[in-house]
C-alpha cells in the first residue's frame, strides 16, 4: 500500500514516514527492508481506500465475486465448485472454491 510520504531518515538504515489517520496503529518509523522505492507506476499502487485492516492491522482477504460456475466429475461423484474473485494481492486474484462451503459462508455472493 502507499505510497507514503518520507518525512525524514532516522539513522543509516530507517525512515520515518507520514502515515494517514487510517494507519494510526502502526508505528511510523521503518526499517529500509520493508521499504520499496516509489516511481509511481500505477498497476503497483494500492489505494488506501481498497484494503481492510483488522483491529491488529493484518490485511482482511475477503471474495469478492462468483466469476463462473462448474461441476467437477469424479469416478461416482459431482462436486460443483465457483470460480472466485479475491481482494488479495497476496493470493491469486482467482481461485476455484467447492460451491456448498462457499454458499455457507458467502451466501451474499450468490443473491443474483
């Protein structure tokens, strides 16, 4: 997520940057390995407003989406599965899911 303002460098390998009211958990200062250089290149950034935090600040992953739909033929069974779209950028953006748990789970994706 970012990209976050350098307000200054704290010593030869950490900056301090200028985080938004969202992000007021985190401490603002950060080791140069969990930095990444910023050019600006707009299929890398993330908005703020499109990532949900937990209230321990951990990235909530969540489908978004039903995609597509299909059954799956085993020797003397059928298994419907869903194509599903996800909020991640850590997991694949789509990944195919068994219907049943899904419905269970998300039955708001299927309320077309």
């Amino acid at each position: 997520i970012g990209p976050f303002k350098v307000i200054e460098r704290i010593g030869p390998v950490a900056y301090k940057l200028e985080l938004p009211d969202k992000l007021r958990g985190i401490d603002d200062t950060f080791h140069v390995s969990n930095l990444k250089r910023c050019f600006m290149n707009e299929d890398v950034v993330i908005p703020l407003d499109e990532v949900q935090l937990d209230d321990k600040l951990h990235f909530i992953e969540e489908p978004v989406e039903i995609m597509d739909r299909e059954v799956k033929r085993l020797k003397q069974s059928r298994i419907p599965i869903v194509k599903v779209r996800w909020n991640s950028r850590r997991r694949p953006e789509f990944t195919w899911e068994r219907e049943e748990f899904f419905r269970r789970k998300y039955s708001h994706l299927f309320a077309k």
